[in-house]
C-alpha cells in the first residue's frame, strides 16, 4: 500500500488502484502502468522507450508521463509554451524526487526554457483514488507563455479497446450519461464557458469494449477520474495510428494563454483518479466517500430540509407574503426557509437591481432583520438568494464601476438573461464582493447561501489587465475560490448552495466549498430520475439539492414527486398558500420520513438497481455503512406497453446476516412459507420467510417484486434482525 520507489522507479498503490512510472536511461519520465494492482512490484513493466516505426521517432510511441511532443511525437501533448525568446514547446528531464509520506514529487527541467515542472502525486488510500497535479516554474530569464497544460494523461493498456463514459447535457437537462467508442482520432468533450456548464462534467470512465468485457452496475473494469476546477476544460480520448488508447484532462487550452515571467509560477488543478473492477457502482461508492469524509468543506453534512419561495412568488417578493410561507413551511416540519430572488435593491424583475445587495426599501421598510427573526421564531434556519458574479446595467454598481464588465473594447456588450458579468478575476472586484456580502451576513442573521451563477460569458475581454488578457478564463476562477473561501472562513456556520442556471456548475471544484449543489432546474420527475442517476455518478446523494415544485402537478402526484426528491438533499419549492389541506398533511408526513431515512441517504453507499433509463420502472437503495439497514426508492412512471413490474434484487447487505422488511404493504416476496414454488409471485404478501426474514445473500438472489401501478412510487425500509 502506498508509495514504494526503487531505482529510480515509482509505484503508488491505492484500494485496488495501481499507477507507476519510471525513468529511462536519458531521464525520461514513462508512465509504466494505470489499472489494476499486481501482486509484487516486479510485475510492474519496466520504463522503456516505445519502439520505432517506418517514418516515426522513438518518442513517437513512448508513454510520458507529461506527454511534450519532444522529437517529433505528434499525438496530443500535456504541455506546451512559447517564450520571448522564441522557444516553443518542451523538453524535460528528470531533475528530483520526493516521497513524504502518502505524497511523490518529481521535479523535471528544461535545461533551453530555464523552467521546472513539478508534478505530485498524493495516495487516498481510503477512497482507492490517487490525485496528480502540475506546476510550472520559471526559473529562466525570459518570459514563458504558457498554452497548454493538462491537469493527467492517461495511457490504458493496450490489445485492448475502449469505450468513454461522460456526462452530457444542456440547460434542464444536464448529467447525460453517455457511451462512445474510441475511434482512431479525437474525442473531444470540453467546456469553453467559464463554467463547467451544462454541456458536461470534466470526467471520464473508460471501460473495455469488447463483449463480455465492459463494465455493468455492479462489476467490470473501469479506468476513471475527474478534474478539481470549475472553469474551462477539456478532455480528449485519443486512439493512436499504432492501436493506443490515451486520456487527457484539464484546463482548456481554448483561447489560452497564461504568462510567466522570471520566478513566478503556475499550478493547475489537482486531478483525480482510480481504477475499479467493481463496475460503476464501485466508482460511485468511491467518490462519494471522497467528498463526503474528504473533500468537502463540512465533513458528512447533513442537508435541512428547505423551503424555497421562488416559484411561488417570483419577484413578487415583501415581509406579508413570506412570512405566510413560512408559517405553511414550518407547520410542514421545514428546517430551512429561504427566500429567492427579488429581495433586495430595485429587483422587480429580471432588469434591474443586480449587485446592488441591501434590502429593497419598499419591500423590507425595517431590512431582512425582522423576517429572520419571524422564521428563526418558528423553528427554521433562514436563508437568502444571491447572484454575486452578475450585474445588471440598470443599477447602481453598474454605472459606478462599468470598467469591472468583462468585455472587448470598441464592441458591444452583449447580455444574457439582461445582466452582464463581473470581471472577479480582478482583486478590486474581489475585494468588493466580499466587503458586501460579510457587511450581508453580519448584520443579519443568516444561515443559508444559494448562489446562483445564470449566464455564461461573452466578449472575455480584459482590457487594463497588463498581462495576456486571456489569462482571464484561470484568473476569474481563481477569484471565485478566494471569494467564496473568505466569505466561508469569516462566516464558518453559513450553509452555501451552488446553483448556475441549474446544475451548470457542478464539479469537485465546487463539492470543496459550497454543501450542497442544485442539480437542474427540471424537476419533472421523469426528468429527473435520469438527471438523479447521471449526477449521482460522481456526487453524493446528500449534496443533491432536490425540490418538490409545483411542475404539471396535475401530472404527477404528490408522493411521486416527494419520493423522487427524498432520494437527495429534501426541499420543496411549490406555493404552499396554494395546497389544500390534504397535501399540506400529505407534504408534513413526507417530510418526517425523509427525516427518519436521511441518516441512510446522505451518509450510505448507494446501489442502483433499476436504471431509469431501461424502461418506466427504476430502483435504487442507499445501506448504512454498517450494513444494519438499507432504504429502497422505487418508481413506475408510464410504460409504453403492458409491463409486470421487474423483479429486483436487493444489493450490498450483508450476505449472512437477516433482513427484514419493516412495510411490507407494497411489497410481494416469494419465500418458504408464502409461496410453495419459490418464485417471486404477483399474488401472495409476505414479508421473507416464516420468521418474515431472509439472508442478505437470499434478498440478491431472490429478490421481491413491488406492487405499484401507472405514476406511482414507495420506499421501503429494510432492517437486519
């Protein structure tokens, strides 16, 4: 476990991840080995240059570990760069090495740039995942121009093909999941928006392609891993002339440059990665535990229940109408209640009042100060809306400071959404932020942050920046770590929920600094299985801001909707003043179940059994750590020809020990004593066997078929005896 390095060779080993790399005889750095581990470190192949072929180079088919285009290699680089004195590209030697505990450094040298590039690797031996990051010093005289550098290249072992799994989407429709086959070539998957946005994740899952070889739910290969940044990316799945499958993410190198001059230096983000025969639900398991116990700024935070007022007021927003939703919210067993936007300064719809972040006057007379009391009074915590990064013209910010838009000088400025935006990677604007927002929380007692990020950018334009202005796409996400991490550091025991438009701006980036994120702004319960599913991928389930809103409620009952969202981070967002007494009481038990079972899906491992994506019927569980109990979530929405509901099969309990289900009203179990023949029938109940229990390996085997019809849902709880 851990690092071993011997004669100038690493091995770092992590769960059932194995990574290694090796110098040659000249000082190349080779990376050896990605995938699963070995028994001794033997086994691991040597650090040998590729062969040559007939019109290439020996470097053509060499696996450096940052891959620089050295002698002719001309497949996809990890780094490149131009320096004033007309050096292009890299030519890097081994300089140093360090292993510290659970940490490798490798220090490489371009002797020509004057630069050094340190790469470090850290092991997570928790998590089964390794991180890998870059930086670049120059160390020379002249000024180096950065134009590339990519966070990991991967090189997948090769007689074999592949298979990419991404995440894709728009806006309502984000966390795609998507299969494609390497082809001889690139695929490129990227985002060139300032945000993640909603076109992707910057993560990859390789599986093999072959029949028989790919990876399923809960076994198979899989090589994965995903970027720590929040900005542009890119990632490139490349298979070589020679039959080579290779990986590359990082920064996007899209309209990129970054400027070092004598001494400075340059860091991209950390990259994470792993290697998994447990399929996709090994990966999952993975990365949730990372972020819950490691990354996360609250380690297992538990999510409150909240209640968002946008869709029930919109603008339309004064002291008199809240406080009625709050008093339907805190009837309902609320914990938190937030108000959206519309609060503050000249914000009487979507034209006018942006960055100006103090209480509407005619809306709030007396400021926010006597509705947090009301709500706090009623038992909730209180939150409000913001949209930091945003600005409308029509505002006082605006016309103060027009020189913090980002823009092209001499062109219009074009709006989205009727609001431009800030230009953070500034300092003074940075500075600004963060005097209004702590002036906004210490003199109101706030408990809640959504902040809301809804357009992208356009014209990125810096014009007094005195550096390359296209160093603007690293320095505004660099601006956005520094402000939310101040804010959080002065107000340690503020909650802070990412929204862009919806989930436009869900990434590890964002998992370390904010709790929880908002998925989609769809919440269509069809919509959102498929969203859940895809998001749930990489994000734990308790960062999975999930609301139950008013959406074609005629569509789609109460209990559906509530138990599609009881399988994240509960809120609800319908107009309450508008419930009748029925669902407001449906709503109240709803929310005390999602109460009794939050312990196990925020904080277990989650099993997806039935992809929503197979047909109208889906499942999923979340086990306690312990296996001592599970929940089960499952939905029939409406088949598209008579369907008998599937059989499932319960995963991740304890195969020895007994489990019984605790509400049996919805369930049909065949089982010694029920059902003579054994099979899983559709008309006896029953609850397991005589003592109305089975073994954790029977309910895999076995299994129990739900008794649900068109548009309906339940959740059933399991225990072990």
């Amino acid at each position: 476990m851990g690092i071993v390095a011997r004669d100038r060779y690493w091995l770092l080993e992590s769960g059932s991840t194995a990574f290694a790399l090796g110098l040659d005889d000249t000082g190349v750095l080779i990376q050896t080995w990605y995938g699963p581990r070995l028994p001794r470190f033997e086994d691991y192949p040597a650090a040998l240059r590729g062969p040559i072929f007939a019109m290439e180079y020996t470097m053509q088919q060499t696996h450096q570990d940052l891959a620089t285009g050295e002698a002719g290699a001309s497949d996809e680089r990890s780094i490149d760069a131009f320096s004033d004195s007309g050096l292009r590209g890299f030519v890097l030697r081994f300089e140093a090495a360090a292993v510290e505990g659970d940490t490798l450094r490798l220090t490489l040298r371009d002797d020509a740039h004057g630069a050094t590039v340190t790469l470090t690797y850290r092991v997570l031996e928790a998590f089964g995942l390794i991180s890998r990051s870059v930086s670049v010093r120059n160390a020379g005289s002249a000024a180096l121009h950065l134009t590339r550098l990519f966070s990991g290249t991967f090189y997948l072992p090769q007689s074999y093909e592949f298979t990419l799994n991404h995440l894709d989407g728009r806006w309502g429709d984000e966390f795609r999941m998507q299969r494609e086959p390497f082809i001889h070539g690139v695929i490129q998957r990227e985002s060139r928006r300032m945000t993640t946005s909603h076109g992707g994740v910057p993560y990859f899952a390789v599986e093999r392609s072959a029949p028989g070889l790919g990876a399923g739910e809960e076994n198979g290969a899989l090589w994965f891993g995903s970027l720590d940044w929040s900005g542009n990316w890119k990632l490139l799945a490349e298979r070589t002339r020679d039959g080579r499958s290779i990986v590359h993410l990082g920064i996007n190198d899209h309209d990129f440059v970054y400027d070092l001059k004598a001494g400075e230096e340059f860091a991209a983000p950390d990259l994470f990665f792993g290697y998994t025969e447990g399929g996709f639900g090994a990966m999952s398991r993975s990365w949730h535990d990372f972020v819950r116990e490691r990354h996360a700024p609250r380690r297992n935070f538990v999510p409150p229940v909240v209640y968002n007022s946008w869709y029930a007021t919109l603008f339309d927003v004064n002291v008199e109408g809240q406080s009625a939703l709050a008093d339907k919210a805190a009837a309902m067993g609320v914990e938190m209640f937030v108000i959206d936007d519309g609060w503050f300064k000249g914000r009487f719809h979507d034209r006018a009042g942006l960055g100006d972040w103090s209480p509407d006057p005619r809306k709030f007379p007396q400021g926010l100060e006597p509705l947090a009391d009301m709500v706090h009074a009623r038992g909730m915590k209180f939150g409000v809306w913001i949209e930091p990064e945003m600005v409308n013209p029509d505002s006082d910010l605006y016309r103060a400071h027009e020189d913090w838009i980002i823009h092209f000088p001499g062109r219009e400025r074009t709006l989205g959404r009727n609001q431009s935006m800030l230009n953070i990677g500034r300092a003074d604007v940075q500075d600004h932020l963060i005097d209004t927002f702590d002036r906004l929380l210490s003199g109101t007692a706030i408990d809640f942050i959504k902040w809301d990020m809804n357009r992208n950018i356009s014209e990125p334009g810096w014009p007094s920046h005195d550096r390359d202005q296209r160093e603007i796409w690293v320095r505004y996400v660099e601006g956005l770590y520094r402000i939310w991490g101040e804010l959080r550091r002065r107000h340690p025991n503020v909650i802070w929920e990412n929204c862009s438009g919806g989930g436009g701006r869900v990434d590890l980036g964002m998992m370390a600094i904010t709790e929880q994120s908002w998925a989609s702004d769809n919440t269509l319960p069809p919509a959102r299985l498929d969203i859940q599913e895809g998001y749930t991928q990489l994000f734990p389930a308790a960062t999975m801001a999930a609301w139950v809103t008013d959406e074609h409620k005629d569509a789609f009952p109460l209990d559906l909707r509530f138990h599609v969202s009881m399988a994240g981070a509960l809120g609800v967002g319908g107009n309450l003043l508008e419930w009748t007494a029925d669902e407001l009481e449906t709503a109240r038990q709803h929310v005390a179940a999602y109460k009794d079972i939050r312990p196990l899906v925020v904080a277990g491992d989650l099993y997806r059994l039935v992809s929503p994506r197979s047909g109208a019927f889906s499942a999923l569980m979340y086990v306690a750590k312990d296996k001592s109990e599970a929940v089960l979530f499952a939905y029939r929405l409406l088949p598209s020809r008579p369907l008998r509901n599937p059989l499932i099969r319960l995963a991740g309990l304890d195969e020895n020990a007994l489990y019984r289900i605790v509400d049996s009203a919805r369930v049909l179990v065949g089982a010694q004593g029920s059902n003579p023949s054994g099979y899983p029938g559709t008309s006896t109940r029953s609850t397991g066997g005589s003592d109305g229990a089975l073994s954790g390996k029977a309910w895999a085997q076995i299994g129990l078929r739900l008794d649900l019809g068109d548009l309906d849902s339940t959740i059933v709880r399991i225990k072990r005896v």
